[in-house]
C-alpha cells in the first residue's frame, strides 16, 4: 500500500457505526436463549467501535475500513440471526457469545492443542522439505542419482499420503512417529519435483563460467545451481505446507491423540460446535501465520522477485 495513496474515511465510519450498534443489539435486546458471555461479547464489540473511532487518521488502517465494515455486518448478522431468533438450528450453529465463551473458558486446552499439532507440522515439514531437497539437488545433478531415483519419485511421489497411514500405524508402534512420517511424506514429493525442475533449468553457461574460473563440483552446486533453482525451491516449499496442513488434520483424527485435529474430532464427538468452530479459527491462523512466514523468507532471499508474489 502507497501511504501516499488517499484512502476513503466513509468505511471505517460506517463500521464504528455498525459495531457500536452490535454492542447495543447485543447488551440491551435480550436473547432467545441463556447464551454466556453476552455481556463480554458486547464490550468487545464496543471495543472494536471504539478502535475504529481512534485509528480513523491512520491511512493504514483506513486501507481495511471495508473490511471492518463487512465483519461488523456479519457479527451483528450473526448476533441477531441466532442470539435473538435462533433461525439456524442448534447445536450446529451457535451464537457468536457462545464462541468467545469457548475461548474464554476452554484456552488452556486450546493452546495445547496449537502447540501439539506446531510440533507435529514442524518437524514433519522440516524433514520433508530437507529430504525432498536433497533428492531434488542428487536427480538434477547427477544422471547416475537420477536413473534410480527417478522412477521411484514416479512410482511413490503421485500417492495420497493417506493412503499409507493405516499401514504406518499399524508398523510403527508411536502414531506420533507415524504422523511425523506421513507430513514428510506428504512435504518431500513437491519439493523434490520442483527442485529438480529449478537445477535442471539452469543455465549451463553459468557453470561454463564458473569452471574456467576453477569452481568444483560442490561450489557449482551450493553457489550457482541452488541460488539459481530457489524460486522453484519455494514454490515447492508452499506445495508441500499446504500437503502438510491437509495431513496434519487426517493424522490427529485418526490416529494421534492431540493437536487441534484431536480436539476437534472431540467436540465433534460431544455436539460442542462452537469448540470445534473455534479450533478451526485457531488453525486458520496458525496456516496463515505459517505462509506468511515462509513468504518473508523467500522475500528475503529473493529479493528481485518481491514486488511478484505477496501474501
């Protein structure tokens, strides 16, 4: 965003109207049902109302005035939809109170959970990303690395990753090591592909330029062909997370017993939507977190390509 660029004030004014009216439907009208947190759910509301009003000489929060607006048209859609008529049936969707109770009351679980499934994601996705990496760098290399390794990326590589996880659990006694298993599975194909891809793209006159200088083998490849294959690199990195988000949710449904794919089976389980609702804000976040990470790395790194790509 140009902070010189004029941005619109009539959005931002209209949504510290509209979430000072939530505050007001929320506290003063009362509920078709005994839902908690009422009282807490319209001082957030007036909260926000009250950010808005303060923050409407900053252009970079006026840059999100629309979008301020829209979340204020749907808690208080939301508010008056089901806190007050209950026009959506219950326990399937529940009132917007009914969600911040949850993360009032359930934050510890909550956290644990995150923290489990950061684990498992972490170090599936590192060991994929090193493992597919090296496959990458060994077939666009090496021919003789290439012929074996080739039709085995083949054969293995297009799998679901799921596919392997009734057999996994049932060798590997540790559904941990198991799920660990099936991200790094799930991470090391793209990764592989598409780091194969960047190194055999190369172009040879840049090794030709580096040998007639005296360059060996492993500078060729750690200062001419990785540096040159890195944005095939990261597009693979951004493959393989998303495979390992997808694999993180299989892994705690079904076979380990914690992280935010745990506890959502669970609230499943005991009709408690608004946990499972809220599990799945938490795990938005985390994914978006993650994305928005590895985008600042690339961007570092890749810093002739940062105005192509932003997240």
């Amino acid at each position: 965003m140009n902070p010189k660029v004029k941005i619109a004030y009539w959005p931002q004014v209209v949504a510290f109207i509209m979430w000072l009216g939530t505050a007001c439907l929320t506290y003063f009208f009362k509920n078709a049902d005994d839902f908690p947190r009422t009282t807490e759910f319209a001082y957030l509301c007036f909260s926000i109302a009250i950010f808005c009003a303060l923050t409407l000489s900053s252009n970079k929060v006026r840059y999100y005035g629309s979008w301020l607006l829209a979340l204020a048209l749907f808690a208080g859609g939301w508010e008056l939809i089901q806190a007050k008529f209950v026009m959506l049936p219950r326990p399937f969707f529940g009132a917007p109170q009914e969600l911040l109770d949850v993360f009032i009351t359930d934050w510890y679980r909550l956290l644990d959970s995150l923290l489990h499934s950061l684990t498992l994601l972490l170090g599936g996705y590192i060991l994929g990303c090193f493992i597919g990496f090296s496959i990458g760098i060994g077939m666009g290399w090496s021919l003789h690395f290439g012929y074996w390794a080739h039709p085995i990326l083949r054969f293995f590589g297009p799998l679901p990753p799921v596919a392997f996880l009734p057999l996994l659990f049932a060798v590997i006694p540790s559904s941990w090591l198991a799920g660990e298993l099936l991200m790094a599975f799930a991470a090391a194909f793209p990764v592989a592909v598409l780091t194969w891809s960047g190194i055999a793209g190369v172009n040879p006159n840049y090794y030709d330029v580096a040998r007639t200088m005296g360059a060996k083998s492993f500078f060729l490849i750690r200062h001419v062909a990785i540096p040159a294959a890195l944005p095939f690199v990261f597009v693979g990195m951004f493959m393989a997370l998303g495979s390992c988000f997808y694999m993180l949710v299989v892994a705690e449904m079904l076979g380990v017993k914690a992280g935010l794919g745990f506890y959502m089976q669970w609230a499943q389980g005991w009709a408690a939507y608004p946990n499972m609702y809220a599990a799945l804000i938490i795990m938005a976040v985390m994914c978006t977190s993650f994305m928005t990470l590895l985008f600042k790395v690339r961007n570092n790194l890749l810093r002739w390509q940062k105005e192509n790509i932003k997240w």
